[in-house]
C-alpha cells in the first residue's frame, strides 16, 4: 500500500539530513564539520576530533581540557562487570565480548537514559567514549589470559589505551611517543564517516527511543562483518593467504570471477570512487610506524604490489575499486603488536565518538521519525491454511 521506492541496500536512499561529515566520493574527499580529514589526522588529536564531531566546532584549550578531564573521569568500568566477563569462553571473538559488555552498559547507567535530557545525553555519550578503550583493552586481557589492567589518568586516551593493552603486572608496558601518536591517528582516521551500516544501524536502533548503549552495541555489531569494519581482520588474513607475490595473480583472478565469492578485501566502497583519503593517511603512517619500531613487515611490500597491480587491472579500473581505509590499517596494528581479532574492536572504538555525535543529532533532529523501511512483498498470496494431519 501507498508509493515507495525499492533500493536494495540504500544505495540512493538519503535517510536523514546532517551536518557532521561530508564525503565526496568522487573527488576522494572526506571533511569532517568542514575540516578535512588529512589536517584533522596530521594536526589534530583524537580528544579534539571527538569533540569536533560532538559540538560542532574545534575546542578552545580551556574547553579541550575540560573535555579531555571529563572524558578521564569516566574512564573506570564498574567492577561487577568483570564478572560479565568472565562469563564468556576465554577464546571468544574480542568483538562478540564488545558487542555483549557495551549492551550490558544498559543495566548500569540509569541516571544517563532520558534521551530527551541534554545533559544525560552528553553523560552517556562520555561515558561510552571514555569506557570503550577500557571495555576493549579488557576484552583482550581476557582472550589472553592476562589480569586486567586498570585505567591511568595521568596518560592520554591512545596512550592509556596502549598501557590497558600491554602492560602485564611483571612489566609495564614502554609506551613509544610514536606509536601512541599512530594509534592516536587511527582512532581520528576512524572516528566517522557519514551514514555507514552501522551508523544507520545505531540511528534506526535509536530511532525507536531505545536506551543508548544498547544503540551502540547494535552498532558494534553491524560493523563486525567483513564487508565493513571487519575488513581490517580481513585483508590480514587475505595477505597472509596470499603469502608470496607470486600468488598475486591468482587472487586477483579469483576476485575477478564472478563464480568465486572472494573479494579483495581493503577495495572498493560505497562511497568512494576514488582513493579513499583515510588509506592515503595510513599508507604512509604504515612505513613511519614500521621503520620507527624496527619492524620489517614482508606484509607491507606485498600489500604495495597488490595495490598497484589491482590499480592496473582493467576491472578494479572500470569499476573503481580503490584501497579503503581497511587496507593498509591492519599492517600497522600488527606492527604495534594486535592480535588480528582485535583490529574491529579498535575500529569499534574509535567510531563510538561518530556513532553518539550521530545519534544525538538524529535526536535532536525536528525531522525524527522512527526508522521503517518499506519492503516489495514477493511471497504468497493469502491461502487457506491446512491443518498439520492434512499436510
Ligand atoms: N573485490 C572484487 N570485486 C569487487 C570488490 C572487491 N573488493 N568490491 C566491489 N567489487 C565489484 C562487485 O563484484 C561489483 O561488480 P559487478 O558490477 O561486475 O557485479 C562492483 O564491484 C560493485 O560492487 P558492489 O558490491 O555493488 O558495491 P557495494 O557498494 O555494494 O560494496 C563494498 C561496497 C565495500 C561492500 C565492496 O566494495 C566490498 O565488499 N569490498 C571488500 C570489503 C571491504 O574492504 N570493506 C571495507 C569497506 S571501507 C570501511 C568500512 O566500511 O568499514
């Protein structure tokens, strides 16, 4: 009943208006509040970029400071989490423990749900940002085996994060000024982009009024699968399949046969087509991070010889298959010293700060309404129903 129009994926479905990221995918441009992404990753911060994307414009110090004090405040997990924990196998996917812990957020903050109230809105959007580091960082202590390590307010959120992650009691963990800043820029390269699957699926989830965190653990869960976030997880394994250059041609092959349902993962996008600018920005944060930590990665030459003998290729040309953010980002996670299981759960932390600066504008928006696609029913016509001895 009534007119609507079919769009399988989206693809040309604008479901809202907004002011927080601009991407012109032709031209290979991404800008976020009008700032492009190649000055935010090389002269900006992550706690700066968080609090662009929330407020709209760039913090003066004083309001940087207090921003990046309130965000350390909320640092802590309560301690009965760790018991939620300890309730999932220990070789669980550090992305299904995410999606499970930020959910159970839901039962814990009941004085930041009114998401009619500014100010309960802003406390859980903090909340979520300053926890998620320490949600991750622990989700990986325990596929690991190791004790929790708490937060540390005297160090900066990509530092904090890095101590979480690698310090064991025995030895804490030598946090190099370098590889703090790269991961710092991975979290800004991340940070948003636009109306993505899981942004949509954190906008429809809210959409309804439902409690914010469980919103966000919808939206970890969108991003898992490889053809979005879990890519990054992907292209390493792809790499490694790949194991030589010689082998090049054979996956290249493979990704061009429609008969075969591999992909070459880190290529194409939605959006792009054109470089993805957030690739540019990695590719070359991946030699500095390798070359500052000593690291000979035989991954990085044959990520560089797929990339240009795919960008050669008549059909990634034709169709405008350009390396994506995912491609190049793994490499330097794995330099740092991640586990491939947890590149997602970086991404998912670093896309938290897009995810409440979304949601609180789709909120706030005058035009809100639930979301609610129309479907192109193609099943039966109504028929009698036959009872279960006739069947
Ligand atoms: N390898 C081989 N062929 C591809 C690839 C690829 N990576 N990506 C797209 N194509 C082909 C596809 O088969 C289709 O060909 P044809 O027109 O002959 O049928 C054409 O290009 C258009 O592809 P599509 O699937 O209609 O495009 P889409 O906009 O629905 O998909 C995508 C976008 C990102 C899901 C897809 O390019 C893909 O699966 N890429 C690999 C996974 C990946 O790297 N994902 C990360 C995306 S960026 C970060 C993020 O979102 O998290």
């Amino acid at each position: 009943t009534g007119y609507f129009t079919y769009d399988p994926g989206y693809t040309s479905t604008g479901s809202c208006d907004s002011a927080i990221t601009y991407i012109d995918g032709d031209k290979g441009e991404l800008q976020h509040r009008g700032y492009s992404i190649e000055d935010l990753a090389g002269k900006s911060d992550f706690m700066e970029v968080a609090y662009l994307l929330l407020h709209g414009e760039l913090p003066n110090k004083e309001e940087k400071d207090t921003f990046t004090q309130t965000i350390t405040n909320h640092t802590m997990l309560h301690e009965q989490m760790l018991f939620f924990y300890r309730g999932f196998r220990r070789d669980a996917h550090p992305m299904a423990i995410m999606v499970g812990v930020v959910g159970a957020l839901s039962s814990f903050y009941h004085d930041s749900t009114d998401i009619n109230d500014p100010h309960q809105r802003m406390v859980a959007s903090i909340r979520m940002i300053a926890k998620m580091p320490t949600i991750a960082a622990m989700a990986y202590k325990y596929s690991v085996g190791q004790p929790f390590v708490y937060p540390r307010n005297d160090l900066s959120y990509a530092e904090n994060f890095l101590n979480m992650t690698f310090s064991v009691p025995a030895e804490d963990y030598k946090i190099s000024p370098a590889v703090a800043r790269a991961m710092d820029r991975i979290f800004i390269l991340h940070a948003d982009h636009e109306q993505n699957a899981s942004t949509s699926t954190v906008r429809i989830a809210g959409s309804s009024g439902a409690n914010p965190f469980a919103c966000i653990a919808a939206g970890i869960s969108s991003l898992w699968g490889p053809a979005h976030g879990g890519a990054n997880e992907a292209v390493l394994t792809m790499l490694e399949q790949i194991g030589d250059k010689k082998n090049i041609p054979e996956f290249i092959a493979r990704a061009k046969d429609k008969n075969d349902p591999f992909r070459l993962m880190g290529f194409g996008h939605r959006v792009y087509k054109n470089f993805d600018p957030r690739a540019g920005v990695l590719k070359q944060s991946c030699h500095e991070v390798l070359e500052e930590l000593g690291v000979q990665d035989p991954l990085l030459d044959l990520a560089m010889e797929l990339e240009k003998i795919a960008l050669e290729d008549d059909y990634f040309v034709q169709r405008k298959l350009f390396p994506n953010v995912d491609f190049y980002s793994g490499i330097i996670l794995k330099a740092i010293g991640f586990p491939t299981s947890m590149f997602t759960v970086l991404f998912a932390l670093a896309r938290t700060v897009g995810w409440v600066a979304q949601w609180n504008e789709m909120i706030t928006d005058p035009n809100q309404k639930i979301g609610r696609p129309r479907q192109l029913f193609l099943g039966h016509a109504q028929r009698e129903y036959v009872e279960l001895e006739d069947r």
